[in-house]
C-alpha cells in the first residue's frame, strides 16, 4: 500500500516503544495533556516487559551490591503500584531459608532489616521476621534439614497485563496506540521531527513532532542510527530466562533461594495450578527477538531449585520456559547478576529533542516516566505538574484487589461459574463487568474454547487490547496457553483471526 501520511498535524511526543516503559511515558504524558503517538513494532510487552520474574519488589539483593537508591526508591513504587492497580499486584509473603554455608544469619537479618527501614515510611506491606521453619507449614516444601529462616513482604504482578492496562489509560486520555508498526525514519529539524512509520498492512503513516522518546530497549541504538545519530548508550544486554512447572506446593508465598554462586533464585506461586523458577543472568549478544532460554539455563534453574525443594524438579517437567533480553546499565561488574538495576534517562535536546530511556526495572517504571516527561517538559517549555504517584488508578483498579471485585461479580452475575468470575477479577479488576456485558450465563457469551475463554472475552480483547494474533492472546493478555490443547488452539487461532480480519 502506499504513503498515507499527512503529518501536518503537531504531536508533542512521539513514544518508540510499547514495553512498560514506553507505556508509562504514553499515559503519564497524556495525562498532562499532551498529544502522545506510541508505536510498537511488534505486540505491546512482547519482548522483555513480558519476561520477567513478575514481582513489584525492591530488590533485597541489589543492597549487597551497595543500591540502596534504588532499593529506596523501588520499595516506595511497591506501595503506589499496588494502590494504581490492587487486582493486579498481589502482595505475597516470602520465604528466605537460611544455610550457614552461604550466607551469615546476622548477614540475613541485617538486610533486611535494613530493607524494612528503607521501604516502611507509611508502607501496608508486612516487616520481615524469623521462621521456625521446623514448625511452619512453609518449610514442609523444603527438604528437611533447613532449621531457620526468615520470611518478607514484596509483591507479584502479571508484567504483560501491567503494560496493557497503562497503554489502554493512555489511549483513553487521548493517546493514539499503533502496534504493529515499525518506526522506520526519524528526520531531525530545530523544532520538530519527521517521522516515517510502517503499519503491518503495508500502510506508510508520516507524522510530525515536538519530541521523540526512545523507549525500545535492547533496540535503543538502532533507532538511534535511524535517526543519523551516533550517540554512545552504554547498554549491557543479559538474557533472564524462567522456566514454569506444575505447582511444587500448596501455600501462596514464594521463596527466595540462595545459590552457591553467589546469585539468587526465586519460586513463586503461578496462575493458581503452576509455579514459576527464575531467573539466570547471562551476557547476550545475538538479536533480541530471537532469544530463547538455552538447555544450560533450564539445567541451572532446575538445580538450583533441587538444592532446597523437597519436590524434585526436572527438564522434563518444564510445561513452558520463556526468555527476556534486559537492557542493563553497562558499569564496572563482570558477573551480569551484579550490574545495576536503575536507570539512566539521555537527553538530546540539541535540536528538536530526543530522549533515550536506558535501563531501569518493571518496579519503578512509574517514576521513571514521570521524571522522562518531566525532562521532555522542561525543553519543550510546558509545565504541567506530575501527577500519576496521587492520581486515578489504572484501568480496572478503581474498586479494589481481586477478592473485592470477584465478590461484586457474583452479586451481579450469580449464574456465571465461580471459576470463570475469579479469573476476570483477576484479569481485569472492575472492568471484568465490562467484558461480560449483560450476559446471564455462559451461553450469552459465545463459542468455548476452554479454560473458561469464551467469545465475548476474545472479542473484547481484539477491541480494547489491541490482540491481532493468537500469542497476543494466549502469552500476553491471559497465560491460556498452559492450559489450551492443540486442538483448542487451533479453533482459536481461526476465530482470533477471522475476527481481525474483519475489524480492516
């Protein structure tokens, strides 16, 4: 298809990016009143939003390492994360055992005491104490041996949904959303940019801009190049992979297991039936769409968690593993687990400006998009005061964590199966009513395909969170693909694309 572009219009920030990052700079920016674009070459969360450990944590081992900044600020971000989105981030207690062998005890509580202080001004989350893990019903998931241990509040989320709901706040303040389409040119004036996008169908789209923020991740030097720059980013690409096996225990807390290494290895809870182990940290230097977890990291993974599980684990038993490109801070450390987690922001603001989003962590991605569009504020001489730390909570969030939505659901929708409304609560917090509709039973919902997925559930996701294939679906906006068989997938797969077809 041909140039459809217009681009007369001025936008005042065009987003290159649709992870969490680029997400947050879209709806803390169109909340201020901007005109925002955001685009994203593939799906939003597609790469490394959607391949991480999923905790809204502080970081309990970043303080060895001397990041008390960032475990500070991450820590503080746990609280206002939880009150944006309370269906969606789930506080949980976790496990750490103790084996003198690798770490003091007095080291142990040290650390977190230390995390309780820096992250407990006014903080609902519970403080750390000891464990008797003889005695709680938490160390009967260890092997026997393990006397002592303490226990600490962080939190989980589901990373990719996270993402989703900040670009659907920011479209519904006025921001435009393209997935699916490639930034191909940037072309730099004193006042403005030209850019030159590509949707999927062939469709060339040139806009003009004040700005431009880079929030592509491991791809941050590429687009530099497309825009003629040459800027050094200082980027440490590491690969983190997980592996998830059906669940190891009954209990909801999580556990935090001590490596010999060195390195730390998290457990945790997984879609109700499952339980997610990760992560590695291993340098990467191949293309960041293709990565994919190698046998070593599986073998590491599953070793690390033998060393204290009671329930063995195996290759075997992996029912799926998925891999994540970080793109870290380069700095002085040789080992990848060490190098830092916070962020830097790298302002052009020579021409018309550009800002570089380099590093950071699912956890403080809110501030780091609030001190972004502040900085872009300042060069663009627009004053408008921050506002997402206080302000309205994310999509979903408005009435309260999943068991509060889940008990107005079956008030409102008594028929439906329990099951099938504790899922939408915890998908979609109060917006569960708006993909049920006025449907009395399963049967006004459409086609089954399994796993409580219905029609009007797909349809709704294809509307209002930008689905266009079948791993949108089943990776991205649910993890329905642990649960549907092929064949499932199959009549799926049909539906899901007969349905976008017919939206063009």
């Amino acid at each position: 298809m041909g140039d459809t572009g217009t681009g007369q219009d001025l936008l005042d920030v065009l987003v290159v990016g649709g992870g969490i990052n680029g997400a947050g700079i879209a709806r803390d920016a169109a909340g201020r009143g901007w005109s925002v674009c955001l685009c994203e070459q593939d799906d939003l969360a597609s790469h490394t939003s959607s391949a991480s450990t999923k905790l809204i944590h502080g970081g309990l081992r970043y303080l060895q390492y001397g990041e008390f900044g960032l475990v500070r600020k991450a820590l503080r971000e746990r609280s206002v994360l939880q009150r944006l989105a309370p269906h969606l981030v789930v506080p949980t207690r976790f496990v750490l055992p103790h084996a003198a062998h690798l770490r003091p005890g007095w080291m142990l509580h040290a650390g977190l005491w230390l995390y309780d202080h820096l992250g407990h001004a006014g903080s609902a989350f519970p403080r750390s104490r000891r464990l008797d893990l003889r005695s709680d019903p938490r160390g009967a998931a260890l092997q026997p041996g393990f006397r002592n241990g303490f226990s600490y509040s962080d939190a989980r989320v589901d990373d990719a949904r996270l993402v989703v709901l900040n670009a659907l706040d920011a479209h519904e303040r006025g921001a435009q959303i393209h997935v699916r389409t490639r930034c191909e040119q940037l072309i730099r004036h004193r006042d403005h940019w030209w850019a030159v996008l590509r949707h999927a169908d062939g469709r060339v789209q040139r806009l003009r801009t004040r700005a431009v923020v880079n929030a592509t991740g491991p791809w941050a030097g590429n687009l530099l190049e497309r825009a003629g720059m040459d800027a050094p980013i200082g980027l440490r690409l590491v690969q983190g992979s997980h592996i998830v096996v059906p669940r190891l225990y009954a209990h909801d807390s999580a556990y935090l297991l001590q490596q010999p290494d060195q390195r730390i290895v998290f457990v945790l809870p997984f879609e109700q039936d499952f339980t997610l182990i990760g992560t590695t940290d291993v340098d990467y230097d191949g293309d960041p769409a293709q990565v994919q977890a190698a046998g070593s990291e599986v073998a590491y993974l599953c070793a690390a968690a033998n060393r204290w599980l009671r329930t063995p684990v195996q290759p075997a038993d992996v029912v799926w593993q998925y891999s994540g490109v970080r793109p870290l801070l380069a700095d002085h450390h040789h080992d990848a687990a060490k190098v830092t987690r916070d962020y830097r922001l790298q302002l052009d603001a020579s021409q018309a400006p550009l800002l570089s989003v380099l590093g950071g962590k699912l956890t403080t991605y809110r501030t780091l998009a609030e001190e972004a569009v502040d900085q872009l504020g300042a060069a663009l001489g627009r004053g408008e005061p921050a506002w997402t730390a206080d302000g309205a909570p994310l999509p979903g969030g408005d009435i309260g964590a999943a068991p509060v939505v889940l008990a107005r659901l079956q008030e409102q929708y008594p028929a439906m199966p329990p099951s099938l409304l504790a899922t939408l609560a915890r998908r979609y917090g109060s917006r569960a009513s708006a993909v049920l509709g006025d449907a009395a039973s399963t049967v006004q919902l459409g086609t089954g395909f399994g796993a409580d997925l219905y029609a009007r559930e797909v349809d709704y996701l294809i509307a209002h969170e930008w689905v266009r294939t079948l791993d949108d679906l089943l990776w991205r906006r649910t993890k329905l693909g642990l649960r549907l068989d092929a064949a499932q997938r199959d009549v799926l797969a049909q539906y899901v694309a007969q349905r976008v077809a017919a939206m063009a």
